[in-house]
C-alpha cells in the first residue's frame, strides 16, 4: 500500500514523497526498509529516522523530518488502526479436538475451536466463534459469550458468565470461592461462596489474575475494563465501565469501583469502600477508605497526590535540618 | 422447614410468625419470598426489610422489624449452620476419567473422583472420599488425605503431603522449589530444595497460591490455617494453627508464624523472623524483624499500630504548620 | 565416601578423625549418624552438634568442636559440590506419553521426555535433553534450547525462545499480551503485542511468575538470573545478567535492568527506567525513576537506604517529641 492511501486511511497529511510502498508495520528498534512505524515525540523522532523504516507516523506539532511523515492526532492510534485493518482476526474453523473432554449437556455454538485437554463440564454454554485453548477447564453452567478468547490452563468454576470478545490470559482462575470464614471459639468455619463471576463484554484479564465468585450476590467487572497479570479481585467487588488495574493489585472484598478508574502497579484497596468514577490510585498505593470521584491519590496510606508528595518534601528537609544540627544518633 | 424449626437448630428466639415456611437461603439483595437471610447491623436490618425476605437472622440487641427475626449470638454463624444442614456434601462413587493418567504404583482409596487429564505419578498415595479435577498434576510420591478437594490446574510437586479435609484451589502450586542460591566468584550456583511441604488438616490455600518445598528441612503449613489468592510462601516457613493470611501477602525463607496469626492483604515479611501467637499484620504492612505475641503491627515497616498511626499524624501536622511557615520551596 | 575423601574434593582440612564413612547429606534438624551437614556460623554450629550428624562442613574461622569437621571457605558451596557430585542429574530416556499432542511440524530433539496431556503446537523446536511436564501447553514456533526442564502446567506462548538450561516452574505463564491499550474518546482500543520473550541460558523462574512478549520488541531476562514466584515482568523490559529478584515483585514497561541487580520482595519498579549494574533494592521499596549503577536502595519512594533510614529515624524522634510536647491531638 502506498503511503498516500494509508494516510488516507488514518486521515493523516503526509510529509515527504507519498508513494513509497510499505509493506510492514513495526516498532523503531526492529523497522526495516519498507516499514511503517511511528514515534511520539522528537526523541523517537531521532530514533526512527535512525532507522531504516520507510515511514514515520507522528503528530501534527513535532520537527520536520528527512523521512516520509504521516502527521495525525494520535499517532499510536493510527498506528494501531493500520494494524487492525491488515491483520483483521481469521475465523477459525469449528474444531473440537479428540483429546478435549465436552460433556454431553454442553451446548457449542458455530466456529468454535477447542484445544486438546480442554475440559467443558455439564450444562456449559459456549457462544459462537470461541477460542479456547489446550489445557483449560471450564466447570458446570458456565456461559461464555461469542468470541470470547481463552488461553491455555485458564480454570473458570461453576456458573461463570462472560459477556461478549472476552479475553483470559493464562493462568486465569475466574469464579474461585472467596476469602469468607467465621471464627467462632478459636475456630475457624468456612462461609459458604455461592454467588456468580460476570464480567461484561470486551473485558482482558492479564495472565494468572484470579477473581473469585460472590458471596451470596454477585463478582462484577465492567464492560471495557482491563486486568493486568496477578492481580487479585475479592468476592462481591463490583468494578465499573473501562477501568484500568495494572499489575499486582489487590482489591478487597465487597469495595465498588466506578467507571474509568486507574490503579498503578502494587496498589491495594481495603475491603467495603467505595472508589469514585474517574479516580487515579498512583503505584504502590494502600487505599483504606472511599475516595471521591475524579481524585488523584498516592501513597502507603493514599492520599490526594500533592499532599504525599508535600508530605515526603518536609519530612526530606525536617531529616537535612535535623543532620545539620547534630541532634540525631543523640536524642 | 418452618421458622420454628430452624430456630431450634440455631438456639435462637423468634419474634413474629415462627409458622412461616422457609425454602431457601440468601443474602440480602438477592433475598425472594420463603427466603431466609440475615443482618448483623441496623443498615443490613433496613436493607433485609426493603427485601422479599420472609425472615432475618439477627443479633439479640438489634431493634424490632415488620418481619419475623430470629435472634441468635452470632447470626453469620448460625447462617452457616443452618446452610451446612441443608448442604451436607454428598459422596461421590468412585470415578476415574479414562484421559486422567494414574501410575499403575499409585494407591487410591475409596470413593476417589479424578477427573479429566489428571496425572498422578509413581508412588501417590490419594486417601478415601478425595476429589482431584481436571488438568491437576501430582508428582511422585505425594500424599493426599481423606476428604481433600483439588481443584482444576493444580500442581503438586513430588513428596508433598496434604492431611485431611485440605482444599487447594486452582492453580495453587506446592511444593516448588524454593529461591535457594549460592553465589560464588559473580555466578549463581542452585541450592539443591530437598524438603517436603506438610499441610495439616483443614487448610484452605486460594487460588495461583505458591507454596516452596523445604530445601533442607520442610516446609509446614499448620491445622485450620487459611491463606488467599496469590500468596506465596517461601522455603522453610512455619505457619502454625488458625491463621489467616490474605491476598498478594509473602512470607520469606524460614520464617516461622505462631497460631491464630492473621496478616492483611499485600503484607510482607523477611526472613528467618519469628512472629508469635495472635499477632495482627495489618494491610500493606513491611515486616522487618521478629513480633512478639498479640501486638497488632501496621506500617512499612511494621511497628505497632499506635505508633504508625501517630507517626503519620505528626507528619501530618508538620507538613501543615510548615506550609503555613511558607517554607517549603525555600528550604 | 570417607572424610578425607570429601575433604578432597573440596579442598577441605579436616580436623578430627577422617577415617569415618559418610553416606548421606542433609540439613542440621534432619542429620542422621552418617550424615555430612554444614553449620555457617558459631549457633549452626552448636546445633550441628547436638544433632546426629558424623561431619560438619564449616569455615575456617569457626571454633574447635567435639566432632569431626572439614573446614573450608564457603561451607554451602562445599556442600553444594559435594551433593552434585553425587547427584548428577540423569539423562531420561526419550518419551512421548500417548496422551500428549505434538504437532506434526513440531521437531523433537534427542532424549526429550514429554509427559502427558502436554501440548506442543506447529513450528515448535524442542532441543535435547528437555523435559516438558504433564498439562504444559507449548505454542506455535516456540524454541526450546537444550537441558531445558518445565514443570507441569506451565504456557508458553507463540514464538517464545528459550536458550539452554532454562528451569521454568509450574504455573509460569512466558510470552503473554502486554498491558498495551490506546485510549481515544473514553474506549480503550487493545495496542497489538507483536514481540516476543528471549530468556537466556542458566534462567530460573519461580511458580506462577508472569512475563510479557514485547509489544513491537522484545522482553529479554539475561543468562544466569533468577526470578522467584509469582513476579511480573511487563513487555519490552530488558533483564541484565545474574539478577536475582524475589518474590512477587513487579518491573513495568520498558524498564531496563542491568546485570547483577538485586531486588528484596515485593519491590516495583516503574515504566521507562534504568536500573544500573549492581543496584540493590530492598523488599518492599517501590522505584520511581532510574537508579545509578551500585546504588542500595529501599524505601516507599526507594532512595539510598542511609536515606530512607535517617528521615525514618527523624519522624520516629519527631513523634517522640511531640508526643512529650502534648501538643498532638490539640493541633
């Protein structure tokens, strides 16, 4: 494809000679002769036109080039909209592999593919144009929504439901019981987990992330939203629209996250509280209460981000004084 | 079974119609007519009431209600009392799924349900009335109790033994080799990991748990003991009896917890410390050196509570008088 | 094996009798008569002598004592030469269980033992000597080097690339989708995760670790590191040499790590960031930007331990005056 058509395709205005051929898309380190690839900012810029891409795909406000340039808004946007218009999924064929054990009460829809060693327990709904791969369980009255993607040793228990274009990495376990004990004369009893996973359409849970099923009501996750890997969500947590939890977080039982929140890396949340649309949970963060709608917090425990960091600058200065006066190793 | 009948089973004092049926359980938002369900304070008590509960598990001391009560010490456990009489677990026959891979060397006892693409190798030993579900693997030589339950996707490695009534849920893995290495002249040379793990009766692990086989000694896990999703226990550790350990927490090598130890969700602790009896860990907390018995410990580090919390109100107070002062930026 | 033997092998000097036969190693709390165990420091030792053992492996300067000992400079890593010595790993002889699924256009080395239910998929290049575990799922065009060994349960995704004498444990997920999304008007649009993960020769990952493909490059952990249970490395991050991370640790995105680098327990590190050779970061910190080579770090955020130590110090005398002061709680 010519460059003019691809900018025509992402509504780009392109710098440079127009109709050079490319024919692959790539990042700047691996771009050859004939890639497209793409830089936001002048440092990648400098980056990319070190290499032997054959077009750069950047905004509207970045430096001139010695390379082709296709300017638009985002350009990782519309790197990734080229992306998908030339690599559109491919329908697999239905499949059930001999090796895969489906019970009899199992209803499959059409183009379903089902790896070796998959087990699909009674009474399972499987919608259309699903994937799911070797080695993965998938226990009684599960409903799986059309083209939802499972990858291999995903463990989901009874009664889960995926809504629609659902993504599980490895290691996933969805619907396992929750942390729920009474403790009555120094023992402890086991509270019964009876209630249901459900996570909604175009939700991707990263690799070896586990969501455990209700207590008596319901585990939800939002449509649009995302889970990084290893990543913890209790019975009954209740996470909104197009949410965005990084990496090794933890959510506490009963607590309800809004829409389009975003939570760092290590982040933590206690149990029953409340999170606001549109919060911001830096890094590392210890939630222990609710937070209001469309706060930024950081912190061990989180607080508004200005404060933390107010807070981390006099306790750097209070410790240089306290040096300079010798006091300290004395007190 | 009439209202009156279960107030019987639980020893509680019924207030209004004991005559009604009741046909199920549930939590509050789910509740239908014929349901029983309950309330531990007045907020749950208004919510049971708006609900087509036809009767509320409660405390002694809460107020009156439009619908009949059953007043008990503790309602959570009577709950569960009268759920478990209703629930007993049934027996399953004797079942081995013709894709699970058993050694001819193994011995399984009675009542056994193994399920599809299980492996169990040389030498196992698989006590009565235990169920073992798809894609678990245990290697040679494990030990596995009465009544024990292992969920899809499990792995034991060899000579791991599980007492009786154990439940792993999916993905756990015990028995792995623990991060043992010895440098020498800038490489790193593996430690042989030669110890069993032992868990004793009535441990629940939660799912993608990580539990490290001793390298000299073994590794226990104690009666009773609970741990979450997505801890990892490390080579060597002790845990005693009744502890609760929450998610995304580690314990490091050969640490040694006492009894009734509960730890909050994403706490650490180093190694080779000793933690006693009744100790409470609270969320996110570093734990840095040993803790005596029954102090409650939050921070990073850990220190006790009270200390924590006024550490973080001074530094508080600080922050603002100093902002005050117009010094900060200047400093 | 006699006494002086051993000694010999070692480079030991014995002191006491060295004519006594040894037919076992093991750790001080489980020796036997006939053991040889290892005690590193004056109350190892002490212990090693109130046990059974027949020999104690210990260091140069240590105390006389009543039994025979072999002194030398690094008692573990003597001990560790004398276990390997007598414990070579043995080769297996090659095997293809029947209820594994290797694809026709798979290759298979020499002496490749292959368990059941495992899955190998079109293109995989699997050296000799390799060892893939029950329920382990291998992807298209991954290769596998040489002396390569994975426990059960283990994924591996498309076109991931082991060099020899990889050890991966169960549950380890390698080659999974990166956290990578575009957001544009309130959807978040799934960024395609094209790289691959390349781990080196000498690499140990620890049970249930994740580690990301690169997003446009690659994820690569360098020959000889080590990585604990339940860690996370995120796309593009580049791992140097001989690193040693321990448990549920998180790296970002695009994060570099150069050789030697140690990090404690649940440690992160942000996105974006360079980590120099030999920096030391300790359990818990969490590192918000890059890090001088050798630098020890700890801390929430980490900076120079001396550092975080003193401003601990600071506050804890802060509060203490405070307190004194009584002006807390009148503020």
């Amino acid at each position: 494809m010519k460059i003019r058509e691809l900018a025509q395709l992402i509504e780009g205005m392109v710098e440079g000679n127009d109709n050079i051929d490319i024919n692959g898309l790539s990042g700047i380190e691996k771009a050859k002769s004939g890639d497209l690839t793409f830089a936001i900012d002048e440092d990648r810029l400098a980056g990319a036109e070190r290499s032997d891409a054959s077009c750069i795909l950047t905004n509207r406000t970045i430096r001139k080039s010695s390379k082709a340039l296709i300017r638009v808004t985002n350009p990782k946007l519309s790197f990734l909209i080229i992306y998908n218009t030339f690599n559109a999924p491919k329908d697999r064929e239905s499949f059930i592999h001999p090796l895969a054990t489906v019970s009899d009460s199992a209803r499959i829809g059409k183009n379903v593919w089902i790896g070796p060693n998959v087990s699909i327990e009674e009474g399972a709904e499987i919608g259309d144009h699903v994937i799911i791969e070797s080695n993965s369980s998938i226990k009684k009255n599960c409903e799986i929504g059309s083209f939802c993607r499972i990858y291999p040793n995903v463990t989901l228990y009874e009664n889960t439901r995926l809504q629609k274009n659902v993504i599980l990495h490895s290691g996933v376990v969805v619907g396992s019981d929750g942390f729920g004990y009474v403790k009555d004369k120094g023992k402890i009893y086991k509270f019964p987990q009876l209630g249901r996973v459900i996570i909604e359409d175009d939700v991707e849970i990263g690799a070896n992330t586990t969501i455990d099923r209700g207590s008596l009501n319901d585990t939800v996750i939002g449509a649009g939203t995302k889970i990084d890997n290893l990543c913890q969500i209790a019975h009954n947590v209740r996470i909104g629209k197009n949410v965005l939890i990084a990496a090794l977080c933890g959510i506490s039982g009963s607590t309800v996250l809004g829409d389009n929140v975003v939570m760092g890396g290590q982040a933590g949340i206690v149990d029953n509280v409340t999170i606001g649309d549109n919060v911001t949970i830096g890094a590392g963060s210890a939630v222990i209460g609710s937070i209001e709608k469309g706060a930024v917090v950081w912190g061990v425990p989180a607080r508004p981000i200005a404060q933390t960091k107010r807070q981390m600058a006099v306790l750097s200065l209070l410790t240089k004084n306290f040096r300079k006066g010798g006091h300290l190793g004395k007190g």
